[in-house]
C-alpha cells in the first residue's frame, strides 16, 4: 500500500514537471528560437530593405520548396545526392574496415596506416577535387571519389580508437569462454567498439555530405545527372534565389531526418540497449 | 491551456516568479539578436545617403580579366574616365553571377555582362538597363573528337563544358539545339559549369568533357592544336552579330547621378572607339596584363569577328528565344524597355 502510494506521488510528481518543463525542455527551446529567426527573416525581408530579389521572403521561400517537390526536379536531386553519398559512404566503411584490420591484425603495417591517416585526414575533400577530377574525368566519379576520400578517415580513425578501446578484461573474459579469432572479433570486440564504429559513421556522413554539395558546386557537375549542389548552382544564375534557399532547406531536412531518425534508431537498437552510451 | 492550469493549482509561487523572470530574459535574448540581425540595415541605408557630390564623379565598376575587357585597361592606361571627370573605384569580382549580385544590391554602378544574363535579372524585375555595347567576340564549340560535325553526334556519355548555366554560351546552344534537335533544352544533361581556363585544360588533356563553348584567346589556343575544331559557331547559332557584353546600369544610378552617367558614356565610347582603331598602338598596353605577347596581343585584337563597338546588337532577338523556350517568363514590349534613352541610338536598324 505504501509502495502504490509513492509511486502515485513520483507518478503525479513527474507529471506536474513534465508539464512545466515541456516549454522549457531543451528541443522545445530550439524551436522557439527557430521561429523567431524565421520570424526575425520574414520581418526583414518585408521591409525590404535589401533588395527582395537577394534576399527572398520566407514564405516565398518554402512556397519555392513545395512546387519544386511537385514538379519532382528537387526531389530527383536530392535522390541522385543521397545515391552519390550512400555509395560513397558504403565504399568509405567497406575500405576503413579493411584498413583497420590490416592496421591491427598485421603489426609492421600499422605504422603506415597511422602515417596515412595523420597526413591525409586534415585534407578537406574538397581540396583534392582538382586533382580527381583529371584521374576520374568530370562529373559523377569524381564526385564520388572526393566523397569517399573524405568519408575515409575519420571512420579509420574512430574504427582503430573503438578497437583499441575495448578494455582488456572483456577480451580476457571472452577467451576464458572459449571464443578465438572470427567469435572473439565478431562478439567481443565488435559490439564493444561498435559506439566509436557509430560515431566514425557519423562523422563520414556529415564529411559526404558537405563534400558532395560543395563539390557539385565548385565544379558543377552535369544536368542529367547532378545532385542538390548542381541544383543550387544553377538556379542561382537564373536569379531564382528563393529556390536556392529551397535547396538549402532541403539539405538542412535531409540532415535532421538522417541524424534523428537513422542514427537514433541505430544507436537505439544497439549501443544504447546494450546500455554502453548513457546519451539521450 | 492545460499547462496552465497545473501551473495556477500549484503551490509554489516563488517558483512561478522565478520562472517568469528567466521568461522575460530570454524575450530580451531574442529582441537582442533580431537587433543584431536588423543593426546592418541602417548602417547601409546610412551609407546610401551619405554618398554625396564631389568635384570629380566617382564611379564604381565591375570588371574582370580578358580580351573582352581590353577597353576598360585601355581607358586606364589612357586616363581616359579621368579626362571625362570621372574618379573610377574598380571593383575585381569572380565571375558573372557575382558582378550581377553586386549590381543588385547597389554595390558597384556599373557592370558588364552577356545579354542572356542581363534578360534574367531584366525578367526577375531588377531595376537595370543597357547603357552601352561593350564589344563582339567569335564564341565557338570546340572538340577534338573527330566524329563529331554536328550538335546531332552527341550522345548521353558527351559533356559540353560552358562558363555557367545562363550563359551566351548556353542560350547559343540552346538556339542550335532548338534548330538542329527540335528541342532548345536537348543538350542540358550534357552541360558541365566550367571557368573558360579549366574547361581549356580539361579539353587538352581529352579527360572528361567532349566539347569546350568558349570565347577568345581560350578558343584560339583550342584551335591551335592540331585536332580540334569548331563544331559551332556564334554566328551560326545566332544567325548575325549580337553584343557579346553590355554595359548594364541600375536604375538608382541613372536616375540620381545623370552628370556621372553621361560621362561614363563618353569616356567608354572614346576608349572603345580608339582602341577599335588604334589596335598597333594598343598591342603593347595591353600584352603585359594578359601575359601574351605583343606580336600574339595584336593577332587576338585584330582576329576575325573581334569588334570593339558601343554599338548595342540582338537584345530583343535573344529575349524572343528565352521568352519562347521558357528561360524567361515576360517578353519585352520594345527596346525601351531594356535599354536607357542615349543606346537606343546604338542599335543599328534591324540589329534589335
């Protein structure tokens, strides 16, 4: 009886709090700062104090976004830029795999993966285009090729610090069950490494991304097969800004959805079962 | 509304107080950033207003590098803006969509840009007219593909490298495509958005695009090369003359500066007229910025199809192609509409 009544108290507790607090959880917080830029936006560019065609209305802005998704061609964008960067970002982790194992399962080789990784890992993607681009020839590949290059080194990164992390005991723990090679790899230090592995992929994710826009971009690659960067680039030189924005919006949309909804389930059904991240 | 009412039937109202206070801060947070956003405003209108009359005019102007703009170096070397009263602030910008942002948002008066840019902006509204021709120049689609005579032999695996998207070089296919393939848009999955230096590169090396659109010395060092050829030109695609730039000026110089306008006018017609007949002599000023020499400079002046003109050709023309094949959403009802009074007296008689 006593146990039902404080639970009812801690339940009605939290109920109270939860009601205060919803205004003031941190989410609900960046919303409203989001609005009030978007407000702050609108305002200024009603005004119009710079001229309107630089600087759009917000609302023209997602009215732009709408028809766009209608008439298909932003949505074909978008598709062709998550095809380029879901490859590139595949090639990335089927490569980091094999150099991280190459770096730990055969020793005189890991000075050179770590020589690798500290040169070529401050280099932005973008950098190297010039160069993919005559290996590769224009467009496409090479677009591909600076994603993969720039998806590359923080996932051998995180991938080696994961492994190297897994604290001695498990992997003592694991032997003393029986397991060698191929089990003790796929049940120990697999699983154990995994939060690096996750964060390594998101940082491959955010790397492609930039890069595959920019490159778009700089280089613009072509209209049949072009991405939201090519997208971006071309509607601003028809002066069609608030589609450029739109392009922009799209990208920012792609990003939130991705970080939420893929990487939080993924962390969800892994890491954060297995309660090795307390994150929430 | 439900909020509410847990808050009013609870107890603590030191709590409430203190809740409310760090609502008002974070209002004033917000008010303090919108001030921030809203602060470079008044700075810029300030900035307009203080631009005041001086003994010699100042002039801000676009520009960038290249054969096309030899008259802008040649009126520099000859101080010829100066001896019309002019005090010339020159303004380096990247590229053609840049000078138009710039022009747009008051920050040089005068630009120099292709017609099909030019009629972009003139559809979106923005507030600009032609002050003056600034030159023709040959523009030609080179390859070194042999089998390639015409726009028909492209296939889907061929890239056209051109400057951008909007470009002359691009309506100019665009009117090719529309006579040749039925369709002004045929060729769009092809096009590749390169600076004329890289397209020239890339085209060399034979890596990655098929075919390069571009405008002197780059066409001419093409050409050069044993191999290449021209599979289009600009007067086969346009079917005449037309200016390959204008010199565009916005509506707020015009209006509040006349004295400063008619004597950019003059300056650039003298500079454009004595280098137009002054070509030895100018050879020498202009080889050293260009990196050519003196002997090539003069070959490139004097080239076939190379005009320094003020004389303004093929604005109502080109609008005609970008209104008819969706480029642009308003036909212009006359040349008044595009250009300012003094160049209605440059188009020559059936050139509009």
């Amino acid at each position: 009886m006593r146990l039902i009544n404080e639970a009812r108290t801690r339940l009605a507790l939290m109920a109270r709090s939860w009601g205060q607090n919803l205004l003031r959880t941190h989410l609900a917080r960046q919303v409203a700062w989001l609005m009030a830029v978007a407000a702050g936006w609108e305002a200024l560019a009603r005004a119009s104090v710079y001229p309107p065609i630089l600087f759009p209305r917000l609302s023209d802005v997602l009215a732009t976004l709408v028809t766009e998704m209608r008439t298909g061609e932003i949505l074909a964008r978008t598709g062709w830029s998550l095809g380029t960067i879901c490859t590139g970002v595949a090639l990335a982790v089927a490569i980091s795999i094999a150099a991280a194992g190459i770096a730990l399962g055969i020793r005189p080789l890991r000075p050179l993966v770590d020589a690798l990784l500290n040169v070529l890992h401050p280099l932005p993607g973008i950098a190297v285009l010039p160069i993919f681009l005559l290996w590769f020839g224009t467009g496409a590949p090479a677009v591909l090729a600076v994603v993969v290059f720039s998806c590359i080194w923080p996932m051998v990164q995180n991938l080696l610090a994961g492994l190297e992390a897994v604290p001695r005991t498990q992997i003592e723990v694991g032997r003393n069950l029986g397991l060698r090679r191929a089990r003790l790899i796929l049940f120990v230090l697999i699983p154990a490494s995994l939060p690096y592995a996750l964060a390594g992929l998101r940082l491959a994710w955010a790397r492609g991304w930039q890069t595959a826009v920019a490159g778009e971009m700089v280089f613009g690659a072509g209209g049949g097969d072009g991405g939201l960067g090519w997208f971006i680039y071309k509607r601003r030189f028809f002066l069609e800004i608030p589609a450029v924005f739109a392009g922009m919006l799209m990208i920012i949309i792609i990003g939130i959805l991705v970080e939420h909804v893929v990487f939080g389930t993924l962390e969800r059904l892994t890491v954060r079962r297995w309660g090795m991240s307390r994150a929430e | 509304m439900r909020l509410i009412g847990i808050e009013a039937t609870s107890p603590g109202g030191d709590g409430q107080w203190w809740a409310r206070k760090r609502l008002f801060a974070e209002a004033a947070v917000i008010a303090l950033a919108l001030a921030v956003l809203i602060a470079p405003t008044s700075a810029l209108l300030s900035t307009r207003v203080s631009a005041a009359r001086q003994p010699l005019e100042k002039i801000r102007i676009a520009q960038q590098f290249g054969l096309v703009y030899a008259p802008l170096s040649i009126a520099r070397e000859l101080e010829i803006f100066e001896k019309h009263g002019l005090q010339v602030e020159w303004r380096q910008l990247g590229s053609g969509a840049a000078i138009n942002e710039a022009l747009i948002a008051g920050q040089v008066d005068v630009g120099f840009m292709g017609i099909p840019p030019f009629l972009i902006g003139w559809d979106k509204g923005v507030p600009w007219k032609v002050a003056v021709g600034f030159g023709e120049v040959p523009i030609m689609l080179i390859t070194y593909r042999k089998d390639i005579k015409s726009l028909t032999d492209f296939t889907s695996k061929d890239r056209i490298a051109l400057p951008s998207p909007g470009s002359v070089q691009h309506l100019l296919l665009g009117m090719a495509a529309r006579r040749e393939l039925g369709n002004a848009k045929a060729l769009d999955s092809l096009l590749v958005a390169m600076a004329h230096p890289d397209g020239m590169a890339a085209l060399l090396a034979r890596r990655g695009i098929t075919a390069h659109f571009t405008t002197p010395p780059y066409a001419f060092e093409l050409l050069s090369q044993p191999g290449f050829h021209a599979v289009l030109t600009d007067r086969q695609a346009f079917g005449g003359r037309f200016s390959f730039n204008v010199g565009v000026v916005t509506k707020q110089f015009h209006d509040s500066r006349p004295q400063a306008y008619r004597q950019f006018v003059a300056a650039l017609t003298e500079a454009m007229n004595w280098l137009e007949t002054h070509k030895k002599e100018a050879a020498p000023l202009l080889a050293p910025e260009f990196n050519l020499s003196v002997e090539k400079t003069y070959a490139y002046l004097t080239w076939p199809g190379v005009h320094y003109t003020v004389e303004v050709r093929g604005l109502m023309k080109f609008a005609r192609f970008m209104y008819e094949n969706g480029f642009i959403r308003n036909m212009p009802a006359s040349l008044d509409d595009l250009v300012w009074e003094n160049a209605r007296a440059l188009v020559p008689p059936g050139e509009e």
